[in-house]
C-alpha cells in the first residue's frame, strides 16, 4: 500500500511508469478516490479507498497530513466486491494496513492509520477470467462504480532451463501464454551471484541483483491472434547489466549461479490510463495531463493482476566463458 492519493492526486501506477495530477477547487465535492491491482493468486485482497477534494483556497499539504480529511470513517463508506461471474459479492472490512505489513511511503501524507478496506480470497474467490465489480457506497451519494477482469496465471513457455547468450548479434526469447484481460507487461530478470573471497572467507556472500528489462510492454499487432507473447532481450544487454551493477574488486572471485524471469502482467484499465497520457504528451499537448479513472462517479484505478517466474536458468558453458572474457565483464572476476 505505497500508493499516495493528494486529495486529487493519483499516483504510484509502477506498471504503466506514468502518473496522473489532478487539481480541482471549487465548493465542496465528496469524491471518492480508489486503487487496487486484484490478483487471484493473493489470499488477501486490499483496496485503498479514500476521499479527495479541496476547498478553495484550502492548503491541500496540510489537509493532506490530517487522516480525517482524506480517510471516509466507518459510518461514512460502505466498500463491496462482486464476483459477477460467480454472482457473489461481500462486504469489504475497514482495516488499518499496517496490520498486515503494509505502511504508507515516507510523505507529508497522514501516516496513522493507514486506512484500507481488505478481504480473504475464501470470502469471494476470485479466480482468472472473473469479471468484478467495485461498489461505493456513501450515505445520500450515488455509488461509485468500478469494473475490472481478474487475469489467468501466465506460463512461460521460454527460455528453457539452459541458455546460450554468448552471441552479442542475437537475442533471447521469452515466450509465455496470452490470457484473457492482460494487455501490457512488465518483464524482470533477477540473477544470483555467489562472491568468493579467498583472503577473508567470512565476507563470502550470495548477491541478487534486479534487473527491469522493460516495463510496459505490449505485444504487437502481429501477435494479436497468437495464443502466446514473445518478446526479445538482446544477448549483449545481459553482459552489459552485469557490467554496469558488479564492481570491479581484485579480492573477490565471482561465479554465476542462475537467473530467473519473472512476468508481471496487467488489465486494459492499465493501458487505457497509459494511451490517454501519450495521447496528451508532446509538444503539441496541452500542459495538463488528462484525468483517467474507471471508477464511475470517483476517480481511481481498478485492474486485474498476475504474474509467473521460471526459476533457476542457467547459462551454458559458451556463455559463461563470455561473462569470463567478454568485453563487458573481463575485469569482474567471473571463474
């Protein structure tokens, strides 16, 4: 729950790398702002719900520190999920997220509490291809409405368990299955790393480095009637990576583990949020960005989530001789 909302300011979307700012003063609007990403596979289910609206000449950072002005109290919000595939629906629970782990971002936001509404995934089983529906409740107010598709668990088909990248002229593919309501992805590499140090063995230590391949990807046209995704990571990139995060270190001694792949997938919502800002951007757009919401009656983000990983990819043994001797990673002291 690192999202901050600034009474109209909505932000934190890391999937789509873009962000909204809303600015509205005027008489005051009870206007409920709401976010959640609902993966099937979560046994707990959180959405942030809060209010947002200023006064005129109302000071938004001081407003924005006072949890009563941006949180609704339990009499003032009813939050329910529909399963409208499975025709069920629950009431969700006012929470304090902390509880669960989950603390608000450093800011000049109210940090206590961290207010939340949450339910089990046994209360109303979401599974992939559901159709769900967010409702808003508020005493003498229309509800606010939200709608969303929950995304089936991808497979990633490619690569295989071993890997040859020594090529710097050719790519990797990665494949995974195309599921109903994923329209852009975000693809991460995660390697392991063991670091031997001969002189000091009690600094010997595993490291695990991230690396954010591409973030927003959707799939062509061309690939629009397959049942499967593909995109290509082109093999000098892997080299290169290690050579930008490793230091150089003439005591340490480096030996490459494995490397998984992790896929990260979101709905249409997530797309049509980034679509409309690029749509708006350039030198020919308007200084403002447009608002996007898919919460009738409010402003938020609904949206479905998933995500896969193939674990434990090893590099052949031509390629480990590159991570040895290439140009990119020669002074590393890969054995």
């Amino acid at each position: 729950m690192q999202q901050r909302f600034f009474l109209l300011v909505l932000t934190a979307l890391a999937l789509a790398g873009c962000r909204d700012d809303f600015s509205l003063e005027g008489e005051y609007q009870d206007i409920p702002v709401a976010y959640a990403f609902l993966n099937p596979n979560d046994s707990r289910h959180f959405i942030r719900v809060e209010k947002a609206f200023l006064e005129s000449g109302g000071n938004a950072e001081a407003i924005a520190g006072i949890a009563d002005s941006i949180y609704y109290g339990a009499e003032d919000a009813t939050i329910i999920l529909e399963n409208l595939t499975r025709e069920t629906s629950r009431e969700m629970e006012r929470i304090d997220a902390r509880d669960y782990g989950r603390n608000r971002a450093d800011g000049i936001f109210a940090q206590s509490p961290n207010t939340a509404y949450s339910l089990t995934n046994q209360e109303l089983l979401l599974r992939g291809g559901d159709r769900i529906r967010l409702i808003i409740q508020r005493p003498g107010e229309e509800d606010a409405i939200a709608q969303t598709s929950m995304i089936s668990d991808l497979e990633i088909s490619r690569p295989t368990d071993l890997v040859r990248v020594e090529d710097y002229a050719r790519s990797l593919s990665v494949v995974w299955s195309k599921e109903d309501g994923a329209a852009i992805y975000d693809i991460t590499v995660f390697f392991t790393i063991r670091e031997l140090y001969p002189s000091d063995p009690s600094r010997n230590r595993t490291v695990l480095l991230e690396w954010p391949v591409i973030g927003g990807f959707v799939p062509g046209v061309e690939q629009a009637s397959d049942s499967r995704v593909s995109y290509d990571i082109q093999n000098e990139l892997f080299y290169q990576f290690l050579g930008s995060v490793l230091e150089v270190d003439d005591d340490v001694t480096r030996r490459f583990q494995s490397f998984d792949v992790r896929i990260t997938a979101a709905g249409q919502e997530v797309l049509d949020r980034r679509n409309l800002e690029n749509a708006n951007a350039g030198i020919t757009s308007s200084q403002s960005l447009p608002r996007y919401s898919n919460l009738i009656g409010g402003l938020g983000l609904i949206t479905g989530t998933n995500a896969a990983l193939r674990e434990g990819i090893q590099f052949d043994p031509g390629s480990l001789d590159s991570l040895e001797d290439g140009i990119y990673t020669r002074t590393l002291g890969f054995q």
